[in-house]
C-alpha cells in the first residue's frame, strides 16, 4: 500500500531568508495526522537565501542530516567542527547528550537548497559525533545508493537506529528496483523531478508511506532525485 502526501499539503513558511516545507509536524506547523513515521520524525525542505542561515541553537537525542540539492552549507558546532557541504555531501550529526551548531548559507550570490532530516535514535546520552561523506552522481545514476545504515555498509554513514537510506538519480528509461522485507515500512521523498513508484506518479516535494509491499519499483524519471528510508513497521515515532 502506497499512501501518497501531496508537496502542496505540507507546511509552508516564508521567512524571508528562509522558505521552508515541512512534511511532518515541526515548530509552528502542526498535523495530528503528521507526526513522522516510524522512526522518520522531521523531513525540512529549506531554501536558505544567500549570506543568512541558522544561528547557534542546540539539540540532542537526535540524529540529524542533511543532504544538498544546491548551493552549499556551512556548518560549525560545539565540538569544534567546521565544514563546508555541497551536493552530494551527506553530513550526519548525532546530537546525544547535547550539541551546539549552525548552519550559514557562505555565498554572495547563491541561495542553498538542503533538505534536513530527523531520526529517533535507538539509544540515548551518547557522545555526540559528526560525520560527512561524499555520494557521487555516478554512484546514485539510475540506482539507489545506500547513505544511511547502521552497520556503516558499502560506506554509508553510521546510525544509531534501525535504518537504512538509500538515494537515487532516475531520468528517461532508468530504473531501479528496492526489496521490501515483509516486516518493514518505507518512507519515499522525491526532492526534485519526477518519476513513477510502483506505477504510482510522484512529483518534486511529494512523500509516500509505504506498507505491505515487497519490493519499490523506480521507473519513468525526469530529471529526478529521491530519497528513501527502509524503517521499522511503527506507525508513528517512538520518541
């Protein structure tokens, strides 16, 4: 069963320096309907406008990534890290027992394009980490690379939770094809273009609850880029 959220049903916010969808509940946006899935409690579409970001804030028992569609992403925190993330960066913050940190767009001219993910972490006041890797187009052309694990296979970065995430570029007569144990859910997000799941239409911004199913089906991309979580079977997150 594929049950399809609609771009245009999410959260929306205009700040100025930042325009933001939320898929799930977050800050002023609440949905008694839309509180996560499973484990997949945030997913944040932001557009932060060029020079202006996120000041120092804090978080914890959480674990927090990010994952760029365009432009770049400064990020500092209390345990002294500095970067710089750009498409194709897969940065994963394990906020445990408490961490500061902001995110800055850094350029003059661009706005960035990032989405921001929340997991529930499996445990809990853990020595906060902070990890990047760099995917490839090549490595997510036409299939779905695994990003996100918690056994840090095929060079994914590590989770604390039960979770697997995989993202995928689809365009024209690419496909690709994902397994389903009969015990998981799976959460899809297209961040930009388009493409058919399970023969399903989905269009940039649209998400899909996924149960009951044993294998997802990527077909009929244009110019698409997705994201997809392999979960738990908890409706609702066990936070």
């Amino acid at each position: 069963m594929i049950e399809l959220r609609k771009a245009e049903h999410r959260g929306h916010f205009n700040f100025g320096w930042l325009d933001t969808w939320h898929t799930f509940s977050f800050g002023n946006y609440r949905d008694p309907q839309q509180q996560g899935f499973s484990d997949l409690l945030v997913i944040n579409d932001d557009v932060v406008k060029e020079g202006l970001g996120f000041g120092m804030h804090p978080h914890r028992d959480m674990e927090i990534f990010t994952y760029i569609l365009s432009g770049q992403l400064e990020h500092k925190d209390s345990m002294g890290t500095g970067s710089i993330i750009r498409p194709g960066d897969v940065q994963m913050m394990s906020a445990g027992s408490g961490i500061r940190h902001s995110e800055f767009n850094p350029s003059a001219t661009e706005p960035v394009h990032l989405l921001q993910i929340w997991i529930v972490p499996d445990r809990q006041g853990v020595t906060p980490r902070y990890q990047q890797v760099h995917f490839s187009e090549a490595e997510k052309r036409g299939k779905l690379r695994l990003i996100i694990s918690p056994d840090s296979a095929d060079g994914s970065l590590n989770v604390y939770q039960n979770v697997r995430v995989y993202a995928g570029l689809f365009d024209g007569v690419e496909r690709a094809e994902l397994p389903l144990a009969p015990d998981r859910f799976a959460y899809v997000h297209v961040a930009r273009g388009s493409l058919d799941i399970n023969g399903v239409r989905l269009q940039a911004g649209d998400g899909a609850r996924v149960r009951q199913e044993t294998a997802l089906q990527f077909s009929n991309g244009t110019q698409s880029e997705v994201l997809v979580w392999d979960l738990r079977p908890n409706e609702l997150p066990g936070y």
